[in-house]
C-alpha cells in the first residue's frame, strides 16, 4: 500500500470539464469515498488515477513517484468496475488468479492458489471456486470482482460503486463485510459511490464532488455537522435538510439568508414555538416515520416522534434548535 | 411494473418514488408492483405482499408489514438493520405478560394463545432497543456506524451480534460492557421451527390482510 496524491488535475472531453483543479491525497492505509451524483466527475477521477485517462493538466503521484504518463500495468493499482466485468468462459478461480498469471507479474502457482483460496474464504466463496463465473447470483458475481482486486496487494484499491447493484440487504452486509477486510489489510481504497450511506459507514474521510469540483473534505462527522455550504449539506442525512428562507424566523445573523433545519435542528410542539405549520403526510418507512410539513407553503420534512400520534390536517408549532446558516451563493455563514 | 426504478441512483430514485406514487394517486390505476427494494415498497404501496419461495408470506399494508410482521421472514426481510432475533426456549399460557429469557423475565405484548414448551424467538427491530445499566441483556460493544441523525450500535451479547439504533450524540468506546433494555409493547415472539408469529395483543391492532 502507498500514498496516492492526486496534484490540481484537470480533464475535460470536448467541451465538456469532467474534472477541474481537483486535488487530493488519500494516505497509506486510508478509506477515501468520493460522493457525489451522476456525472459528477468521480468515475473520471478514478480513471485518471489509474491511468485510463490522461489529465489535461496535474500529476498523480503515487508511492511518492511521479506517475502521470505511467501507462495503467505499471502503476500497481487494483480496479473494481461496476459492472463486475467477469471473464464469462472462466471459473471463478481462473478469474481469481488471472491477475497473478500476467507475465509480468511471474507469481509462482502454489503461491496462486494459497492467494485465491484465503480471499475466497474472506469473502464467503470458496465453495464457489470451481463453478462458471456467469452461474452465480448478482451478489457472488460482485464478490468475485472484488476478490479478483483483493488478491494483489497493490498500492490502492480504487472501487467505482462496487455495490450498487445488489439489493439493500446484501449490500448492508456487504458493506460491513468490506470496511472489516479494509481494517484488517491495513489497505488503502478510493471509493466511488453516489449512495450517502456506503460513504458514511465505510469512510475514513468523505470528499464530496459536484461538476468536476471537490467542495469539502472530513470525516463523516464533519462534512455532516459542518458542511461548508448549502450544496454539501444536502448531500447527507436522511430525510434531506430543509432549505427555508430566512424571512420564516426571526433572531437571525443579518448574513443568512437561507436555514438548513435537519431533523435534529426542529423541534415539534403542539403550541407556542416560533411558526405555525400543517401536518400534510405521514410516511411509514418502517424504520422511521417521516413528517411532512407545510409551512406556509414549503414543504419540510423531519422524522416524526412515534409517540406523538400526529395526523394529516393536524396544526404544530415549530422551533430551530441551532440550525445551520447560508449566505445567498450558498455559503456556510459562522454563528 | 417490473423493478422499473431498480438502475436509477439513489437520489433520482427517490424523486421517481414520489412521482410514481403522485401519478398513481391522480390516475389511480391499478397497479402491481414488483420490487427487492423495502424502500420502494414501503413509500409507495398501499398494500405489500411479502413473497419467499413463490409463497406469498404476509399481504398487508407497509405499517403492519413492519410493526407486525407474519413470519420470521417477513421480519427478517423488512426493516433495514433487519430486526434482532434472540433464540430462547419456554412455555406459553393465553395471557401471559412475559417469557423467560435467560435468568430474566422480559415484558411482551399479552399472549393470545398457549404453546407447550418449544424453540421460540424474541424479535426486536433495533429502534426499539435501549441502553441501560439494568438492562435484560448486558453485551460488549463491537462497533458502531454513524449516519447523522442515527447511528447503528452493533453490541457482541450471548445471543449474538444485536443491533440498536440510537441518536448520533451518544459515544460508544469499543469494547465497552453495556445492558439492553427492549420496547415491551413492540415485541414479536416466533415459533422458530414454523417461523410463524406467535398471536399477541401487538397484532390486534393492526388489519390483517
């Protein structure tokens, strides 16, 4: 595992910029995830790590060594594709080890198959090993590809939503199952992902990525209790934060003029608190309920106390309990 | 319709879930929805039919699916942490207020029927389970997962790895011996060979369908 240090890199495709000025460096050992929507840029950085794309302008580094024009077999880097990109007339095990037989690699047999057989066993498919990669569930598919990764020690593993395509149950396994496997090889990963809680439950720190620009970086803590603008800030949490207009509550710092109220920013009462709003739906998700709110015709959405056995039509009062602050481009105002 | 939101990323498909359900409210089509994702089912459907095998397992609507969940299947499937099965064995009567879990008795929902001594199981969803020195169950803490508002405390007990959800606020040291205490008025006991749900006062209040 090494260092890897992404230096103002730069890419663009025609006219369009894919990737601007962004700079990062994800340390030996660390979990980074890039979060951001569709056509962000995160897929592109990662390419740009490994060599599948050439940036315009920037250097990567890694290890310390300067490795920009560094064609992708000469870099030392694992990648972990979204479409598992499974060989379909291979086994699971040939599949597995095809890394370890490249020529340039020369890793004796006996150490092949030792290699192989414990990342089956780390990943629950050892009893798999002899069967066609295209006879397996989506889930044992996505675990091969991952274990095709995990048998090299490169210098970082760089993953582009290895879990996107499992179901939500697999893919909560999975992720504990992957954070552990990261912990115990000390290994160094970039993560690529869209979903919020891959990135929060996984990560040692978040980078969160909008048009090609990389708008903050912390740990989960961070980016979720002091994002540095209005854009981060609805990148977490769930249900999203609420965006309201200043003008709905009084006492504010003269900057502000836009509220992000989270969940735990609201509080309900029946009466008495600083803004009358309608309850206008209850959504039962199991797990938590949410509230939706009209206030003065803008809709809010928090979680709603189970015991408070509130209904549609239902009038509440509002209080903000230390909510966060924007200026009008969107910027994090100080309290 | 067929998975149809199943390649969307996870914000796109949460703006085509409310669509999707605005739609069907204004056209009120008949609709059969087909789906792997709880969060699909539980926001838009009026009704969700649990399916396992090719048997439907539980019809019934997204709240009762959830808060009085038919069979270990159903409950093991919904709810995401899924809900914490403890493995216990006693004896039911008709009107019983508790089961002996362990050295303790632990408050549930009154029992409407009587069962001879068997293999049964404690379901808790992990909402529903509380840190407290007194705790029924004491355990160490294994680890924990932030999300923001919540976090998921795993905790190492003698029935296994159990799940809570707490308020973010609160900090677990890893390693650290805590109790547990569960929600009485929320808990299912199962027949662990069937998988059926033991009837309880729990499932009087819901409509069964």
């Amino acid at each position: 595992m090494a260092e890897v240090e992404i230096r103002a890199v730069s890419k663009a495709f025609g006219q369009t910029r894919a990737v601007s000025e962004l700079s990062l460096t994800v340390s030996d050992g660390e979990f980074v995830a890039l979060l951001g929507p569709t056509g962000a840029g995160k897929t592109t950085t990662l390419r740009l790590v490994a060599g599948l794309e050439t940036p315009d302008s920037g250097s990567i580094r890694i290890g310390g060594r300067d490795m920009t024009g560094d064609a992708p077999a000469d870099r030392d880097v694992a990648f972990v594709f979204q479409q598992y990109s499974l060989y379909p007339h291979l086994t699971v095990f040939e599949n597995m080890a095809f890394a370890l037989r490249a020529p340039i690699r020369r890793v004796p047999e006996a150490e092949i198959r030792a290699k192989v057989h414990e990342v089956a066993r780390m990943l629950h498919i050892e009893t798999k090993l002899d069967n066609k990669a295209t006879q397996l569930s989506g889930g044992q598919m996505q675990r091969v590809a991952i274990g095709r990764a995990l048998v090299r020690s490169p210098s970082i593993y760089l993953m582009d939503e290895p879990l996107s395509s499992l179901d939500a149950k697999l893919r909560g396994e999975m992720r504990l199952e992957l954070k552990r496997i990261q912990t115990d090889l000390g290994a160094t990963i970039l993560y690529v992902t869209h979903d919020q809680t891959e990135a929060m439950t996984m990560a040692s720190r978040i980078g969160v990525i909008e048009a090609g620009r990389l708008m903050q970086i912390g740990t989960p803590r961070e980016i979720y209790e002091n994002p540095v603008n209005a854009y981060v800030a609805a990148r977490l949490g769930q249900p999203a934060i609420n965006l309201l207009p200043a003008g709905l509550f009084a006492g504010l710092p003269p900057a502000a003029k836009t509220i992000g109220a989270r969940t735990e920013h609201l509080t309900i009462v029946r009466g008495g608190g600083d803004v009358a709003a309608t309850v206008t739906r209850i959504e039962h998700l199991g797990d938590q309920s949410h509230l939706h709110l009209d206030l003065g015709g803008l809709p809010v959405v928090t979680l709603s106390d189970p015991e408070a056995n509130l209904g549609a039509g239902d009038v509440v009062s509002l209080c903000l309990n230390k909510p966060l602050f924007f200026d009008a481009a969107g910027g994090r105002v100080a309290v | 319709m067929d998975e149809p939101l199943g390649a969307l990323d996870t914000e796109m498909r949460e703006a085509m879930i409310r669509e999707l359900r605005a739609l069907h409210d204004r056209l009120g089509a008949t609709t059969v929805y087909v789906t792997h994702d709880q969060l699909e089912a539980m926001a838009m459907a009026d009704r969700i039919a649990v399916m396992n095998h090719g048997v439907v397992e539980q019809v019934a609507s997204p709240r009762d699916i959830y808060d009085r969940p038919a069979s270990l299947f159903v409950a093991d499937f919904i709810g995401s942490p899924p809900m914490n099965f403890l493995p216990f064995r006693d004896s039911l009567q008709a009107g019983a207020r508790t089961v002996r879990l362990g050295e303790r008795d632990v408050a549930i929902p009154a029992v409407r029927e009587a069962l001879p001594e068997s293999d049964l199981v404690l379901g808790v969803r992990p909402e529903h389970v509380r840190f407290t020195d007194q705790g029924m169950v004491r355990g160490e803490v294994y680890g924990s997962e932030y999300l923001g508002t919540t976090q998921i405390v795993t905790v190492t007990t003698r029935y296994g790895a159990l799940k809570a959800r707490s308020p973010a606020s609160i900090s677990f040291r890893t390693g650290e011996n805590i109790g547990l205490d569960f929600r009485p008025d929320t808990l299912s006991i199962f027949d662990k060979q069937s998988g059926r749900a033991i009837r309880t006062a729990l499932y009087e209040g819901g409509a069964h369908g």
